[in-house]
C-alpha cells in the first residue's frame, strides 16, 4: 500500500481532522506503543498500520 492511499483510507473512514488527530495522537499498543505517524516513519508498512488502525478502532472488515 502507498502512503497515499494510506491516508485516503484513513480520510474516508474516520474524516480529515479526526484522521490527523488519530495519526498523530493515538497510541497503538499492537504498533509497539506508537501513534500511527510515528510507526511509518519508523518504518512500518502502512498497510499494517492501517489494520492496526481499524482493529484499534473496530472497523468492519468489509472496510479494511
């Protein structure tokens, strides 16, 4: 997955600004305790991050 389609996916699931909020505020245990924004700049796959985005935030399968 690209990062932008990374971040589209987040747009169209949670909407802009709670997006970039989610991104850059939520800690993801699963993510080893980062935020969204800090695991890709580490390095993580953002198709990953994205998963552990909708499992964090239950979004539907059908969605993910």
């Amino acid at each position: 997955m690209r990062l932008t389609e990374f971040h589209e996916l987040v747009r169209e699931e949670f909407g802009q600004v709670r997006g970039d909020s989610m991104l850059l505020d939520h800690v993801i245990l699963s993510l080893g305790g980062l935020t969204a924004a800090e695991a890709i700049e580490a390095g993580q796959d953002p198709r990953e991050v994205w998963r552990a985005l909708c499992a964090e935030f239950d979004v539907p399968p059908s969605r993910r």
